[in-house]
C-alpha cells in the first residue's frame, strides 16, 4: 500500500495519477508534469513490487515533472501544510459555506478561482473576512465545523484542497458564526463587497469601482514596478509556430464569466504573452520573479496537467489591475 511506503509524517497532495496500458514503453523518455499542492517534496511511481521513489524528480510551484519510458502510476508526497479556513455568504443570507485550503497554496489559489466562477459552487456566493488560520492537520482527519444545534464534519484530504463544506446556516446577509476546532469564528462581509453588490444589483451592466482604492493600488503597484530593473529581453526571433491571426474577436470555446470582484479583489499584476518559445517563457518567468522580490502581486498562466489554460487565464483577466503584455509577432494570434 502506499501509506506504507511513506516517509514518516508524509501525505498525498496531488491525486494519484495513472497512464495505462502500464506495458507501453516509450522509443524515448517523455516527461510528465503533475499537479501539487504547497509542500511538495517526493514524487512515487508504481513498480513490480510496490511504489519506488523518483530521485530524479523536480518540483516547482504547482507542479512535479518526472522523466519516464514506460507508463504506470504516480503520485507526490510531502509533509502537511498549514491549513486556512475561508467564509463566503449567500447574497440573500440564505446560507454559507467554509473552504479549506493550503495557506500560500497557488494551486489551491488557482482551484478555488475556478470554484467562484462557477453557478453551482461558490459564484452566487460573496467572500467573507477575515480568514481563519487552523494549522497542519494528518491526512483523513476530521474537522468539525459547529453551529447550534448542528455539526458537520469534513475530511481533511490534502490531494484534493480546496475542500468545500456542506451549506450553513447564515445568521443574517452580513455574517455567519462557526466553531472550528474550539475557536469561535465570525465571517463577515466585508464593507466594500456589500458596497459593490449594491452597485452592481443597481447597474447590472456595470462593474463596481472604488476610485479611491483603485488609485491608491495602482500608485503602489507604479512604485514597486518603477524599481524593479527588468532583466534584459531575449535577442533574436522567436521560433514560430503556424498560426493564422484572429479575424475577429470570438471566443474559440466558452469561459465561464467569473462573479463579480469588488475593485478592491483586483489587485494583481498579470503578465501575458505567447508561451510558444523558451526564451520568450523564461525572460517572462524573471520578470515575475524580480516584481515578486519586491513585492508587487504577480499572475503569470501556468496550466499544469488537466486544468483549462482559457478558464485560468479568465480568471487572472478579470482580478488584474493592470497587465504586462510582452508583445512578440505572435502575441494575440490564434493557433489552430
């Protein structure tokens, strides 16, 4: 079995993956890319006898890539992360519900974006504050989320954050109260998010907008940008791939519109560009990493395996407060 193959005090956190025929073999390695959580440190793969780790697996920040010649099963490991609690409200306090998530999780950031957008999670539902820091937990462990009169219980399962309670009850359209983990918790809607769906209720067609906030995030975001030294941009051509240019501006496949965002939810930076050169990628990657270092909230696409690279993009539009497009020939064509 797996769990006894780990590492004392190490957890799953991505869910297993497994590419069959397992007797195909490759005429040369191929590499896989797998989704992980925060913590990732040990990817396993299946063998004649049991799970075998990968020594020569490398991890990034929302992914393990491993090079392999034959199919079979993988999974990542690591130790567990600490964990945060999240409230979100019915508009009309008809009911509520607590995500748990990994603190400083991407992947989990990235999940969760893809929860607020749809109809049928957490889109008719408004984000809560503040949130509640609930530290490691082990792997199947239960948390009890309490209200009077009620207890509900979710499995902790770090290879499938962010987790999503069951509905509870609201105690008025401002704020609900849970105990979890003998703590007494109040979520409550914050005043600029009651603020923005009275003004969207009002202008439908409209975004909300705070000047006020949005000139003081932009004046920031200018300063911390104007003293980053950008790192010198590749020479030379990048290598091109056939593509026909958009004739007009219709969507090829369907994003869900993801809910409303107060002005004040939109806070990153988001850099755009055309990922079909590794000169192009890795000076965009640089870029991110000297604005990160000083400390301006960046949003760079990085669809790893299985999830939609239009959704994700969808969802760092919608919440940018500004972008940085690096215009190459190909940037805004379309490739067949």
């Amino acid at each position: 079995a797996l769990e006894q193959a780990l590492p004392a005090g190490h957890v799953p956190l991505a869910r297993l993956l497994r590419l069959t025929p397992e007797d195909r073999t490759f005429p040369a390695p191929v590499k896989v890319q797998v989704p992980t959580c925060a913590g990732a440190e040990t990817l396993w793969r299946s063998s004649t006898t049991g799970w075998e780790q990968v020594e020569t697996a490398t991890f990034e920040e929302t992914r393990a890539t491993v090079t392999v010649d034959h199919f079979c099963e993988f999974v990542v490991t690591g130790k567990p992360h600490p964990l945060k609690g999240l409230g979100f409200l019915h508009a009309q306090g008809e009911n509520a519900q607590v995500i748990i998530m990994h603190t400083g999780c991407e992947s989990c950031e990235r999940n969760l974006a893809v929860l607020c957008s749809d109809p049928d999670s957490l889109q008719p539902l408004r984000r809560c504050s503040p949130n509640l820091q609930l530290g490691t937990f082990r792997h199947d462990e239960d948390l009890e989320i309490k209200q009077p009169g009620r207890t509900s219980k979710m499995k902790i399962r770090f290879h499938r954050m962010p987790l999503m309670s069951r509905e509870l009850d609201a105690q008025s359209q401002q704020h609900f109260d849970v105990e979890i983990e003998d703590k007494n918790h109040c979520f409550k809607i914050r005043p600029e998010e009651a603020t923005a769906a009275t003004a969207a209720t009002a202008e439908p067609g409209l975004e909300p907008h705070s000047a006020g906030s949005a000139e003081a995030s932009s004046a920031a975001m200018t300063g911390n940008m104007e003293s980053a030294a950008a790192p010198a941009a590749p020479t030379g051509p990048a290598p091109r791939r056939p593509c026909r240019q958009r004739a007009n501006f219709k969507a090829v496949g369907t994003y869900t519109r993801p809910v409303s965002v107060a002005s004040t939810d939109r806070g990153h930076l988001m850099l755009s560009g055309r990922f079909n050169s590794d000169a192009i990628v890795a000076y965009m990657k640089e870029v991110k990493s000297q604005l990160e270092a000083r400390h301006v909230p960046v949003f760079m696409v990085d669809a790893s395996t299985g999830q939609d690279f239009g959704q994700i993009t969808c969802e760092g539009l919608y919440r940018a407060k500004g972008m940085v497009a690096f215009c190459t020939s190909e940037y805004g064509a379309y490739t067949r």
